[in-house]
C-alpha cells in the first residue's frame, strides 16, 4: 500500500469513457502481423514514470525472449482504474493481465473478475507472505514488493530526553510509548507524533488497524468471516478506541498536517508514523540521527498492515497460459530488485532485498523488511473488506473527533454485518 484508495466494485462514467472502443483486444483472441497471439496489461501506473520504466523493460524482454506472445501495456490514471476495471467486467472487455491492491482481490475473484494464479509453487513459496494473495484456498493474485511502516525518529532527541530505543526484540510497550509522547512533548513538540491521521481512505484501515489487532481486536471474527462482533466491539476494541482517542484529546496527536512527512523532516514533530515510500526522503534529510523504529506492542505484539499492489489473471483470457509465462518471466530477482530500488517498496524474495541498494543486510531500510517479516498482518481475505474498510475509516474518524467508543463500535458492527447477511456470508459458512 503506498498512500492508494481502496478499489472496490463500484461503476462509475470514467470508467465507461476510458474503455469505450477498448473492445475484445488483448485476451489471447488477437494476432500480430507476425503471428504472436497479443495479451493485454493493465495497470494504475499512469504518471509513475520510475514504475513504468520497469515495465517496459520487463515487457521488453519478455516479447524479445519468445516469439509466441506480445505483451501490450496499457496505464491508467490511478483514480480512474478502479472504474475502468469494473466497467471492462461489466462488458466484457478485461484485459488478460492487471494489476490490483492487494486486499481488493477477495472481492474481484469473488465477483469472478479473476481466474487462479497457477504460477508454479517454488515461484509463489519465494515471496513474502504478504505478497502472495490467496482467496477460497487458492492464490490469485502475487507481488513484486509490499510496504511497510514504521516510526521515524532522530537518535538526538530520543536521547535527550532519556527515552530509551526500542528494537525489535524491545519494542516500546504502551506504558513506554505514552511516556514517551509525554516526555516529547514536555520537551516542546506541541504535537510529539505525526500519524498521519490527516489523509483519507485506505489509509485509516491500513494503518490504524494493526494498533487495533495490537490490542488483541480485529475488523472480523478471522474464524469465520461471518461477524465483527465481539472483535471489533469487544473489550480490547473499546480499549484500542480509548487509547486512539486520547492521542487527540491529549494533544499528542493532530488532524491538521500535510499528508507526507514534511512535519518530520522540518522537525516540527518528534515522531512520525509512516511508510517505506518515505524513507530515503528522510534519510536524505536526518542523514545518521534517523532511526526507523518499530510501533509499539501494545498488548500482543507489534503490528502492522501488509499485502499491497499485485498482479493478477481476468477470468476473461482466453490464453491464460501465456499471461502466465509472462508472470513467471517477471518475477525474475533483478526486475524486483530494480523495482523496490526505484520505488523504494520491500522487494518480495530475499534475493532480491539482498541485490537491493537499500534492503539487504546494510542496507538502510533493513528494518522495514525485519518489520514485514515480524509484524505485517494482511487485511481481511474477504470479499467484505470492500465495506469493512470504508467502515472502519468512519468509526475511527467518529473515535477520533470524541464520539462515544462503545456505540461507535457497535454501530460499526452491525453495518459490516448486515453486509456481510445481505451477501450470503460471501461464500463462508
């Protein structure tokens, strides 16, 4: 996840303008001149120059490497994706290759926008487990990278003020991490820790949620995928919800920032709650004094969200065996070290990170692979997350702006589950 709107099924004009004329061209029914059958890939990465440079490299060399098939890429405006998507289902007209966020395939292979992976297993068993998505017990979706977060520091003002540093086998406890904000602020950070809490969408599920499963709740009963209730209602929800609460109220925490990380590099705020894609920003800016922290454990252990960006097969590619090899061909370690390098996203085999500039061993975001491996939890593998996340972002906002935790919750709970009933359990029993 790096700062993306959820992308869940909902039709909308752009999309319908985007794909007029798009047709039945790409999945595996048409031919070049010279005889290759021609697959179509979609992805978000319209105005990402350093991400399509990568894929026209590897789709260069995957055209040039054969001369059974021909990749043709299409990008899209990352907010008119999700409506392209829907829209070419609705008609018809998906490509064979697309690329989807993570914790949205659940809901496209539900819907039957997707077909099953079938890479081979050594392929899939060599990625993070974050970046391998997995619906009704078969993978359909698979990664180059993942994110992650983490807190950003600077070891000077730590140190100052007598605050010890955590590491991974030590992370600060929720009794340490209080006191810490308590101490920064003493220390004359009005507001001691950005987290974030002024962007929107994603976000809200993807970072806030961890602290929630840290506490010992969840957005669903995992058992089941049939209710929230008990677990995002329960006891250690209200807990989690009366901590989120008091970051506000005790002015340890605000709303009224920039999305990013200026507050941090500018040294206007102490701490910062962030992700990967921020790292060499900071590290440009902090030089040696930045330390990359892990959160806090705030009952069960540190957590924090994985599963991000992914490839996947429409159901509609009719040759589905060379959208495969085309897969397999791009998981070589090289393109996803390349990869992690230019976006600075965690590379998904070990090979890879190794290769990596900045993730192998003595590499400076080390940490944030240590912190997938330890901590990441994926959301919900269910085609109910379309709402759970919308959810959750409503009830945390609520939480956040002084509303009763308890009834927040609740109200939370019965809006997840009425969908989920309305649905028929979305296929769980």
């Amino acid at each position: 996840m790096r700062r993306t709107t959820p992308m869940f099924v909902s039709v909308g004009l752009v999309g319908a303008i985007v794909l007029t004329g798009c047709g039945q061209a790409g999945q595996g029914e048409s031919t070049t001149e010279d005889g290759r059958t021609q697959l179509t890939m979609w992805t978000h990465s319209a105005g990402n120059p350093a991400e399509l440079e990568v894929y026209e490299r590897i789709i260069s060399d995957f055209n040039e490497s054969q001369d059974q098939y021909e990749v043709v890429h299409e990008s899209f405006p990352q907010g008119a994706y999700n409506d392209a998507i829907v829209a070419a289902a609705a008609s018809g007209d998906l490509p064979c290759l697309l690329d989807l966020d993570g914790p949205i395939m659940p809901n496209w292979a539900w819907a039957g926008y997707l077909q099953p992976l079938e890479l081979p297993t050594e392929l899939t068993d060599s990625l993070l487990p974050t970046a391998v998505g997995v619906w009704n017990d078969e993978i359909y979706s698979a990664g180059y990278w993942d994110a992650a977060l983490a807190i950003f520091a600077r070891e000077s003002v730590l140190t100052e003020n007598g605050i010890r540093i955590p590491t991974v086998d030590e992370p600060w406890t929720a009794d340490e991490f209080g006191e810490a904000l308590a101490a920064l602020k003493a220390a004359g950070y009005e507001t001691p820790i950005d987290i974030g809490a002024e962007d929107t969408g994603e976000w809200w599920p993807y970072a806030y949620s961890p602290f929630l499963q840290s506490f010992g709740g969840d957005l669903i009963d995992r058992s089941t995928m049939l209710s929230a209730e008990g677990v995002l209602n329960g006891p250690e929800a209200v807990a989690w919800g009366d901590w989120f609460a008091g970051l506000f109220a005790d002015g340890y925490a605000g709303n009224s920032g920039t999305v990013g990380n200026q507050e941090f590099i500018d040294d206007e705020v102490a701490l910062s709650y962030t992700g990967v894609w921020n790292a060499v920003a900071a590290l440009d800016a902090v030089g040696d004094d930045l330390l990359i922290l892990p959160p806090p454990d705030l009952g069960t252990g540190p957590k924090i969200g994985g599963g991000s960006w992914q490839w996947g097969i429409s159901s509609e590619c009719n040759d589905a065996d060379g959208a495969r090899e085309y897969l397999e061909f791009s998981f070589q370690d090289e393109y996803i070290t390349e990869f992690a390098d230019k976006q600075v996203v965690i590379p998904a085999t070990e090979a890879a990170a190794q290769a990596s500039e900045y993730f192998g061993d003595d590499g400076a975001l080390r940490p944030f692979v240590e912190f997938s491996q330890e901590y990441a939890v994926l959301r919900p593998e269910t085609p109910a997350y379309a709402v759970i996340s919308t959810t959750f972002e409503t009830a945390a906002k609520d939480i956040m702006n002084g509303a009763d935790v308890q009834e927040t919750l609740d109200r939370a709970v019965s809006e997840i589950d009425a969908n989920i009933a309305s649905n028929d359990g979305y296929g769980f029993q």
